[in-house]
C-alpha cells in the first residue's frame, strides 16, 4: 500500500522520462493527475502547490475578471492627471493654489510635468499588485508568477497608458469605441495623431527618468541605509542579498515604448530620436547593470520572449489600422486598399512563427533530451546529484522548525528526516 | 546507413511507446519531424501523406481564404430567394409570367415553397464542395476530411441561412452590423422576430422534407437504377457497396435546426412542436437507416461531438445576445441586466468543458494505454497482428500494378515485394 499525498515532486532517471510523463496525459480524467515541469528547488512557490485543479481554475477566473475591473477602474488617477493640464479647472477647485499657479515656472511645472509624474507614480504601484494577482492564480513558481505578471502589466499599461491617453473618456466610452470594430481605425487616426506630443514627453519623462534612476537606484539606496540605521544592532548587517530584476516591470515598460515608436514613427517622426536615445541608454545601463548589480534569481530559459513577440505584433497591427485609418479620413483609397494586406500577413507570420517556433518555448524536442541523457550516463557526478535531488525540495509547511507546538510534535513525528522521501512503499499489517 | 523518406509509418510495439512518439516533439525544429497518428489503412488519405509542414500550412491559408470567400459570394442566391416572395418584381423581370402567377395556386407556391426549395438546392451543393476544400487542406484521413468539412459546412449554413436570412443585405452589410459589436443584440432584436414565420416554415420544408428523404433515398434509387441500366453488360451489377453516412452533411444540418430551436423558442414557440416533430422523426428515420442502411466508413471515435458540443454554446450564447437585444428595445433594463451573466457563465462553462473533456477526444490516457498493453501481451494474436501490420498500408504510388511503363520498372526494382519495410538498414559499399 503506498500512502496518497495531494501533490509530489517525482524525479526520474532520466530527461526523456520526464518529459515522457509529463507530455502524456496520466488517467482518464484529464483533471485528476495533472503533470507540470518541476521549478527550481529556490524557485517554488509553495501555496499553490497542493490545491486541486478546480481550485486552481476557479482563482485564475477570479483574478482574470478582478485583473479586467482594475484596469476599467484605474482610468481615475489618469483623468486626474490629464486634467491638471488644465490649470483654469484645477485653480477653480483648490482656489488657494491660485497665486501660486500664477508664477509662470510652477504653473509650467504642474502642466508639463505632473501629469507625468502622477501617472507614473500610480502606474509603478501596478507591477506589485499584479504580481500579488498572478500570485493567487495557482503559479507554483515564481518565475511564472512573474510571466504571468509581466503580461498582466503590459496589456494594463498599454490599455491605461496607450488607450486611456488616446480615447480620453471614461472607462465604458472606451470599450464602446472598440467595440465597434468596424469604425476602429477611423476613431484611431483621429485620436492617435492628437497626442503625438504627450508620447514625445512621455517618452522623456517616463522613459529617460526612469531609466536614469534606474542606475542610481536611489529608493533601493535609501531603503538599505534605512534598514542599516534601524538593524545596526541586529545581526550582521553587511550580508546584503544580491537584488534581482523585476522583469514583470521593465519588460512591459520597453514594450511600450516600442508600441509608442512602432505606432507614432509616421505620425510624428520627432519622437524616435528620443526613442533612440532611451534604447541606447537602456542597453548600456541594462548591460552594466546585469554584469555588476543584479543577480539571476532564476533561469528564465528565454520564456519572456513570445511576450516580446506578441507585443511587436500588436503594434504593427496597431500601426496598420491607424494608418488604415489615417488614409481613409485623408481620402486615399488606393493607400489604404495597399495597407489592407499588411495586418493580414502580419498574423500570418504569427501563426506561422507559433506553429514553428512557439514548442520549442514549452518543451525540449526528444532528441536533445535523449542526446543529453546519454552524455549523463557516463558522467561520474550523477549518483551524487540523485542523492541530492531526495532533499532538494522541502515544502515549508513540512519543516519542523516553525512549529514548537502540537503541530510541531505531528510533523516532526512523520517526517523526522529531511531524506525520507515523500512517497515510499509501506506494508500495511493487515497485508502482511 | 538508413535510407531517407518523406515521410512513412512507424509501428510501435506497444499503445503507450506509439503515444509517447506521437506526443514528444521529435526534433529541434519543430516543423522538421511532425508526428500523427496514423489512421486506420482503408482511411489514409494519400495525396497529402507526403507533403511537408509548410506545403501543409499554406493549403491550409488557402482554403479558408477560399471559405470565406465562398460564405460571401454564396448570398447571391440566398438573395435571389428572397427576392420570389416579392411576386411583383419577379413579374416585372419576366413578364410573361404575369399570366401563370395570377393563378392563387401558382402564387402560394412560389412565394412560399419555391424559395425554400432554391435555398435548399443551392445549400445542398455545398457539402460536395466543402470536402473538396477540405481535402485539399493537408489531411491524410478521410475521417479528418469529413470532420474538417463538417465544421465548415456548419459555420457556412449557420452564416448563409441563418444571418444572411436575419441580416438580409449584401455580405458587407452583413458584416458590418457583426463587426458593431456593440450594438449586435440591439440589431439582432429587430430582425431575429421578424423571420420567425419563415424559419417556422424552414422547419418544415427543408426539416421534414430532408429527413424523409432520407428515408426513402430516391437520388440513390435513381443512381442505382440508371447504375444498373448503363452496366448490366460489365462486371458483376450484384455486388452493391453498403452507403456510409455524410456526417458533414447531417450533424451541420441538425445542429441549424437545434440553432433555430434554441433562438427562437422565446420568440416564436410554434417553432417548438414542427422541431419536436423533426427529431422524433431524425430519432427514428437514422436508427433505422443506421441498423439496415449505413456501414460505417470509419471509427470517429466520437471526435465529432465537440462539433455538436460548440455549436451549442454558441447557439447559447446567440440566444442571450437576442434576449438582451429584445429586452433593451422593449426597456426593460432589470431584465437585461438580469441576462448579462448568462453569456459568461456559459463560456465559464465552454471553457470548464474544454479543460476537464477535451483532451479525451485528442488522446487516450497513459493509464488505459498501458492496460491495454498488458492485456495485449498475454494475446496469443498479437504477432499475427504484427505480421499483418507490416503490409497493412499500401501506398498507391508505391504500387507497381499502375505503372507498365519506365517508372513501373523503378517501382518493382526496389519494392518487389509489398512485405518489404519502407525503412531497413543497408550497407552502404563505401563504409564496407
């Protein structure tokens, strides 16, 4: 009799046969035993790791319809920024700011900048909320969190900076407007070009800053000197972690400013030097940065990549109805019956890239994990990893040490070592 | 060294080693090594068994293109069926008929039987052609044909005599008022009541008169009969193959009728009773024809009810688009505020079902698998079976029969014999 645990960790001989178990599909019932990659012993995220597949399913459609309402509900800070730029209607509310408004330098400072400096404030509030989100989805890995995070981020930040700025109204105007497939691009080749001059500023303002600071790391500096004044007397101080890159913001970040080039580069032709300068300055700050500052806390494997993919795609999409748009209003018939082909081939080339080069994103081909497999058969460290691979995953809510208590005394009854294994054969005395 | 071919059977010794080759991706380019079952012997199709993945993908372009093309040109004869219950153009465009339509009669018949009857023939030209698109797709097995052409003969009658009598209007029209997504319910609330009496009357003329038909087969007798009369001289006129249904004919035209049902049982519910009779009497007519008619052409492993199973979603879900259109015309907000879950519980549902009951119709499970294998090894038949396997799927390219010519010579030089394998080892003289 083998005793029934909700979930495990197996391990196999061998690659092949891991991939063999968890590319096929294990009883009848497609729900009942579900076979996912195993993490990274640093990389699991444990509080998903027991819950059933309807448990699973259930929060992941809670959190897709709280991550929609977010989206529809942050239109409020962006109104508010966007209407700072008009001093006339700020001063009627908060009359007091009248003489101070009335200096030409702050009154240039709250409509050039602030707006801005708002909209990105609440923006950069979103990365950790939807990280908390993507973390009660049913991840049992951080990396995923992550991925699941970063996509989360992009389309809010694309929807409510992108969409909000472009089809200024309220959340319900915007989705009518898009609804309405067929009058899309004429409503975006009006709109679009309209803020051509917000983005060329965003561009400065967002971008440049952000990646500035970026390499000064000033909060993560005033934080450390915080926590260096407050635990100078607690335990070795000088221990600092090596910080690792939030990927679910800065990928998001890039990509829309990529969407802003790829959309605005023949509306307004101004903002790609700014573009220019912001990738130059982001790849080499980037590049500093990975090399002396921050340290891989898991093996992404290059599975941000089809996000990256997907994104560009939109934009040129994107950039076809907009130009669709633009030469229809214009009256050009024979422009916009040439763009028509564009969006088609461009999905075209997608499908195409996702049938050829999506699988290998999720899996191994047979091949390199059979030519992997028998280069490790001769290799002498093997026995040695096995033996590690028995304690390299230890779920937390089994570890002794929390528990001084009652839970404490069961836990450490049925698991007084690390290296039992979870699953082992057991005769049962009625069998014997 | 191995002898290269495009592509070839490979027989496995075990159920679960075949599955384990048909789930992994072979190689590192994912387009390089495809894998699929293989289909029963008498069901391969062999034009496409040798294409390549790209060859594969554009046909596959190309034929929906081609669908959708064909969906929107086919409205000119819906229109000119519609435009017969206008008795007065008609007798504008050919006025000698003046004389016959004044005829009480002749009148009723041709503004109420004779569009029916034009919509019918035209439609039923249809399947033909949609399995012709279909095989020239990329499929290599009738049964994949059949259900490929099933769902497009599905989507084209739901599009060509549901909407387009609904939406009457050019295609582009048509198409318009779809790409308004917004205001769907609010259109289709006006025109879904207003063909209610003709969709009544499609129950009946093209419902009962189709299935009774099929009980009495009068094309085939006829084909027999002249079959008979032309070939009474040739070869053996006794030997008469048993009829195999045309599932996509029958499943799309049964799954408009339950479309028709579900949409308009709040709208009309005299539609309710003419249905009743139609799938009493379908129950009755294809048990029979299914016990003393039909010989099943191939095991479809059930693979067509996720067909059946979408097309009733969808029909759900068109239901309460209508619902909620109606409800807002008439100003009932509480109501159609009351409908809105409806739709998303429903593809809450659709998409519940897909994760939990898909995946048996794509795969059969590890464990059944392996059962199965154990049983199999016990079987005293199994290496007859092998032997038989071996010769099991004949190439008709490959076959010398056809060829007396050059070509025939080649053919019989290197596979004199049909037992021989595809893929054997061969000493190459150089290596020797």
């Amino acid at each position: 009799m083998v005793k029934q645990v909700r979930s495990a960790f197996v391990s196999f001989r061998s690659r092949y046969g891991a991939a063999v178990a968890l590319k096929l599909q294990q009883s009848e019932k497609p729900t009942e035993w579900i076979t996912e990659q195993a993490p990274e012993p640093n990389d699991v995220y444990w509080p998903f790791f027991h819950s059933s597949f309807l448990k699973t399913w259930i929060s992941k459609v809670v959190v897709i319809v709280t991550c929609i309402l977010l989206t529809a509900l942050f239109l409020i800070p962006v109104v508010i920024a966007q209407s700072l730029a008009n001093l006339t209607k700020l001063e009627a509310w908060f009359p007091f700011l009248e003489t101070i408004l009335a200096k030409t330098g702050i009154s240039q400072l709250v409509t050039g900048y602030l707006p801005n400096l708002i909209l990105h404030s609440c923006v950069k509030l979103m990365p950790p909320v939807m990280q908390f989100l993507s973390s009660i989805q049913g991840h049992i890995s951080y990396s995923e969190i992550q991925r699941s995070a970063c996509n989360k981020v992009l389309w809010f930040i694309i929807w409510n900076i992108f969409f909000a700025n472009v089809l200024s109204g309220s959340a319900l105007n915007q989705l009518s407007v898009l609804l309405d497939l067929k009058n899309i691009p004429a409503r975006l080749a009006v709109a679009v070009p309209a803020q051509a001059s917000f983005f060329v500023a965003y561009v400065v303002t967002s971008g440049w800053t952000s990646i500035s600071s970026e390499l000064v790391r000033v909060f993560q500096l005033i934080c450390s000197l915080l926590r260096k004044g407050c635990c100078c007397c607690a335990s070795a101080p000088d221990e600092i972690e090596a910080p690792y890159i939030a990927y679910h913001w800065e990928i998001p970040r890039m990509l829309l400013l990529g969407l802003l080039g790829i959309t605005y580069f023949f509306l307004a032709p101004l903002i790609l030097p700014f573009l220019l300068v912001y990738f130059l300055l982001a790849y080499i700050i980037f590049k500093n940065q990975f090399i002396h500052v921050y340290a891989p806390k898991f093996e992404s494997a290059g599975k941000f990549w089809p996000i990256v993919h997907n994104s560009m795609i939109f934009s040129l999409v994107l950039m076809h109805a907009i130009a669709l748009g633009i030469f229809t209003v214009k009256k050009v018939p024979s422009a916009s019956s040439i763009i028509v082909p564009l969006p088609i081939l461009t999905l075209l080339f997608h499908e195409y890239c996702r049938k050829c080069f999506l699988p290998n994103f999720t899996a191994y081909s047979a091949k390199t994990l059979i030519t992997k497999d028998r280069e490790d058969a001769h290799d002498p460290e093997m026995p040695k990893f096995f033996s590690q691979l028995v304690i390299a995953y230890k779920d937390p809510a089994l570890s002794p040490v929390p528990f001084s208590n009652f839970d404490g005394q069961i836990a450490s009854y049925f698991f007084d070592d690390h290296t039992t294994p979870l699953l082992y054969p057991r005769l049962d005395p009625s069998e014997v």
